[in-house]
C-alpha cells in the first residue's frame, strides 16, 4: 500500500470505531473520501482491503457495508497499518541519529552513504524538509536540523509545549469548534473504553497528535498551531524507536476527556490547569520509559504503544 492508502485504511478504521458503526452499515466512498480528506480512490483501495479480510462486504448496486468487528483486525491487516513509513525514511533518520551522515551534507554523499538512487534521496529529502528536520543550503548541500534524540531534547520540547497549550486556552482569541469538541470527545471516550487495546501505534500517536493540534488551532495562534505541528513532526521520529514502551493509554484518554468537559463547559482556566497538569504528567512518564539507545530504528509492532501525549 502506498502513504495514502494507509492513510485512508487507518481513518476508516478509526471511524468504524469511533461511530461505533454497526454491521451493516453503509459507507459511501464519497462520503468516506470527504471525511479523510483524500481522493476515492485510495479510499477504495483501503475498502477493498477489508472486503479481503471479510471486515466489509461490497455489493455491485450497494456499494460498500461493514461486515465484521474492527475492533479486532487480522493479520494482514495491522501488517499494513504497522508498516505506516517509508523504509527509506527511517534508515535517513537512523542514519543521522547515528551520526553516519554530518549535520551538513550533499545529496551525492546520501546515495553513497544510503546506496540508493539520486531520486529516491530527493524524495526522501523533500519529506523531511517538509516535516522540518532537514533544510535546503545554498547551492547543492542539505543541513540536517535537531533532532529528538536525548532526554535533553524532550525536556525542551515539553517546556516549549508548557508554554504554548495551556497558554492558547487561556487566549482571548481562543474558540472551539463544537463540532470538533464532540468529534475529539467520541474518539477519546471510544479508547478509554477499550479502543486503546486494539489500536496501532501508528493509530494511538495520530489521534493524539490530532487532540492537541485541535485544541491548539482553537487558540486562534497561527504560529502556535504551527509550532505544534512540527514538535509533532520531529517527535514520531524519535517514537518509532522507543515503540516498545508501553504507557498508560487509557488513562491519558481520561485526562483528555477532563481537558474537553471543561472546555465545553466555558471554564477556560480549569482546561488549561488541567492541560498544564496533563503535559507534565506526560513529561515524567516519559523521563522514566525513555532509552536512547543505539539500536537501529525499527517500525513499531501492531501492539506497541508510542507517546505518552
């Protein structure tokens, strides 16, 4: 499966679950491509798969319709779900956490030190300098940028995220969209439920990521939002090393349950209390799972937890 057709089998997925869709319910690939925010067609692809694995049922005149339980998926499914990256990808990143390529080099140096081609580098290279960890030098070079890849820099990037999430909440500009407060409420209650059990890592770290971005798009702080996302970007990084730490899922979706209740209920400074509360707890979680190690980076298994928050 290509990025986007995992892409579109993990948000099914995560519908199904979320909506806690009965058998037999019918998922109009329009619709389904329109909540992704995706073509139709990797969206057939990723239907198609489950038909496959008797989760859903297609009929020629009826379309597509759900026809097993997703919350307990098969093998050949969470083998595409688990293999959510591009090899290449990771063994770029391996690399520079290993120091075997410099801060600063050349994309005729990455094909020698990889041993792949000149245009699968450049693909490579324009995802990371998109997801900011790598940036374009004069001329022919590429400088890397930090990375996460100490307890050091985990302790900067949650006293950076202190700073900006409780203090969005608190903004005067800050307004939820009610209609993403009940959405963020339905996928949270659904892992504290039990969701969190049979959810990838690749699921648990996305609809994680998606809870605090939403939150932070509400301060109404473009750069704040912004910054988020790319703590984010460079923290998958350093998770799919440490996939194998099992943290606390179900009482993380508590917390971001008490986060949501309050904000729905206008008590602004409750939310950010509790948000402030929430990052710090994660913070220390992390402190004591974290090992840095020097172990070459693996895709996380179907069962393996990522981050705390």
């Amino acid at each position: 499966m290509t990025n986007s057709q995992r892409k579109a089998l993990r948000e099914i997925i995560n519908y199904v679950r979320r909506e806690r869709l009965p058998v037999g319910t019918h998922l109009p690939e329009w619709t389904l491509a329109k909540l992704i925010g995706t073509s139709r067609s990797p969206v057939k692809v990723a239907l198609e798969c489950l038909v496959t694995a008797g989760l859903m049922r297609y009929d020629k005149n009826r379309g597509f319709h759900v026809d097993g339980d997703l919350d307990s998926l098969p093998p050949e499914v969470l083998a595409h779900l688990s293999g959510a990256d591009d090899p290449l990808y990771l063994k770029l990143a391996d690399a520079r956490f290993h120091g075997t390529v410099p801060e600063s080099v050349t994309e005729a140096d990455l094909t020698r030190v990889l041993g792949v081609s000149r245009s699968e580098i450049g693909k490579v290279l324009a995802r990371a300098q998109s997801e900011g960890w790598v940036e374009k030098e004069v001329g022919y070079g590429w400088r890397f940028l930090p990375m996460i890849d100490s307890l050091e820099a985990y302790e900067d990037m949650y006293s950076l995220r202190l700073a900006i999430e409780p203090a969005g909440i608190l903004s005067a500009k800050f307004r939820p969209d009610l209609d993403q407060l009940h959405a963020l409420r339905k996928e949270q209650q659904a892992i504290y439920d039990g969701g969190y059990k049979s959810m990838t890592a690749i699921e648990r770290f996305e609809s994680n990521a998606r809870f605090h971005e939403t939150i932070a798009e509400w301060s109404g702080n473009r750069f704040a939002l912004q910054t988020l996302r790319r703590l984010d970007q460079a923290r998958r990084l350093a998770e799919y090393r440490q996939a194998r730490h099992n943290l606390p899922r179900q009482a993380i979706a508590q917390e971001h349950l008490l986060i949501l209740e309050a904000i729905e209920k206008g008590d602004n400074l409750g939310a950010a209390s509790y948000m402030l509360q929430h990052i710090e707890a994660a913070w220390r979680k992390k402190a004591v799972s974290a090992v840095f190690d020097r172990e070459p980076m693996t895709i996380p298994a179907e069962t393996d937890a990522l981050a705390a928050s």
